[in-house]
C-alpha cells in the first residue's frame, strides 16, 4: 500500500514534469497536443474523418505553420508573443477514447466467436 503511494507520487511528478516539458516544445511551434497524434491510427483517422470541418482545417493550419517555421529556424513566439495558445485544448481526443472504448466492447461482444 505504501509502495503504491510512494510510485503513484513518482509517477504524478514525472508526468507533471514531461507535461511541462512537451508544452514548451508544442508552444514554440504553435501545435497542440492533438496535432502530434499519428493520423495512421485507426482510431484516430476515423476520429478525424468524424470531426468538424473546421477543427480539420485549424490542425492543417497549425501543422503548416509549424512545418514553416521549423524550416525558418524560428520560434511561434517571435511572430506572436502574446496569442494563448491552448496547448492541451482537446477536440478529438474525447472521439479517440469513444472509438476505443467501442471496439474494446465489440472485441468482448465477439470474443465467443474465436
């Protein structure tokens, strides 16, 4: 029980720490978290293929102006200093876990057919 507590608290601040770490990399290019996401997932592309038009077209954008300014050797900050960038703003993600969590339970629904 102990030990538990002891690894849970290592844990929460390793994440806290790698949180904090990965969100000053993503805010110098401009990305949000949901950006980086391999659209080669099945879960993910169909959670793209299901999302709003709009959300589509700011995630091509960031990736695009990310892709420029890593080519430019430039910094988001440099260009807009002040824009709040909502780094761990989820859009997606909510239809990755809804997609999972669907094919977990059809998986289990069709376990008896092995």
């Amino acid at each position: 029980m102990a030990l538990k507590l002891v690894v849970d608290k290592g844990i929460g601040f390793a994440a806290k720490f790698y949180q904090r770490a990965v969100s000053a990399k993503l805010q110098q290019t401009g990305l949000r978290y949901e950006d980086i996401l391999n659209e080669d997932e099945k879960e993910v592309k169909e959670a793209l293929d299901l999302a709003d038009p709009d959300v589509i077209t700011g995630r091509t954008r960031r990736l695009k102006r990310a892709i420029d300014l890593s080519f430019k050797r430039k910094n988001m900050m440099d260009y807009a200093p002040e824009m709040n960038q909502e780094t761990f703003k989820e859009e997606i993600y909510d239809d990755v876990k809804k997609i999972i969590t669907r094919d977990q339970e059809y998986a289990q629904l069709n376990a008896h057919n092995k």
